[in-house]
C-alpha cells in the first residue's frame, strides 16, 4: 500500500543518449534509436512517463519513432478511464490506480504493435523496434520491456564503515528493472 498521498517529484533531472548503432561497411546507417520524456503526465505533479526504442531492420527508425508518438498517447488514453484515482488522495484510490497501471502497459504495447503490422505505411515484415518504459507516479515505479532494451535504477547508499559506522563516500547501487527478451533466452 502507498504510503504517501501527498504529489511530489521525485525526479529531479532526467536526461537521453543515443548513438548509432555500428554495421561494418555501412557508414550511411541511420540512428534507429527514439525516447520518450513526458514529465508531469497529465499535468500531474511527480507522474512521468521515460521509454526508449531500439529500432531493427530496414524501417526500425520508422517503428521506433511510430512509438515515440504513439506510446504517450495511448498511454494517457488508458489513464484517462480512471482519471479520478490520478487526481485522489485516498490512500485506496490511489492504490487502486497502481493495480491498473502493469495493465495499462500492457494494452499500449499490444495497441501498438498490432498498428504496427496492419495500419502503418511502411513495411514491417523484418522490421521493428524493441520497447522499454518506465512510469513513475509519487515514489512508485512501474516498468515494461519488450525486446533487449533494459532499464537499470541507480541508487545511492552510505557506506558501513568498519566499526559500523556512516563513511562520508556515497556507494552507487545499480539494481535491474527489467528483463531482456532475447530469442536465445
């Protein structure tokens, strides 16, 4: 259960890389990469919406960019049908609220993929896009993969020194958010 109704940002910078990826001979290989950054959804204070696309196959630029305007979109679609657990600061509301969201992902990612392969205008046979989100809400995190893309959390943590004590020095925590699907998997 939620311990906190209060909206607050706990996301205080966020930022995007991108490089193209590297096929030996082919220096005109375009970037197939796209990313989402949408804080504050829905006016909300504290509620985000990150993900990365890694384009494949000839089109992939196509399909990854398709889902930076897609993903927001339909996502906002979803939340929009329960907009007032968003808004509520009942503790069971809000709960509720997160119940929903692992289903709202899943619904964008299925929305999309089937406009993928029946409805867009570029070819889609050997091409495609891998998929990862992260949604934050307060001090709650969701996160959703499709393909080898990853999310990772960085955390920080005080070092124990030996006598059990605080060090001054920070220890960086680097802990898994998401799981790759890889067909040798």
């Amino acid at each position: 259960m939620t311990t906190s109704t209060e909206r607050f940002n706990c996301i205080t910078k966020f930022a995007f890389a991108t490089s193209i990826g590297h096929i030996p001979g082919n220096p005109a290989k375009k970037n197939q990469d796209s990313y989402v950054l949408v804080p504050n959804l829905m006016g909300q204070l504290g509620m985000h919406l990150f993900a990365v696309g890694d384009g494949h196959g000839a089109n992939g630029h196509f399909a990854s960019q398709y889902i930076k305007q897609k993903l927001p979109e339909h996502f906002t679609a979803q939340c929009n049908k329960h907009d007032d657990l968003i808004a509520s600061s009942n503790l069971y509301k809000i709960d509720e609220f997160y119940s929903r969201v692992p289903q709202y992902l899943n619904n964008c990612y299925k929305k999309i993929h089937k406009e993928l392969v029946s409805t867009v205008n570029f070819d889609c046979s050997l091409s495609g896009s891998t998929l990862t989100t992260v949604f934050f809400d307060r001090n709650t995190v969701f996160c959703a993969n499709s393909g080898d893309s990853r999310a990772v959390l960085y955390s920080h943590t005080k070092k124990l020194s030996e006598n059990g004590g605080l060090k001054e020095d920070d220890l960086l925590l680097i802990t898994p958010m998401s799981v790759d699907h890889k067909p040798s998997l």
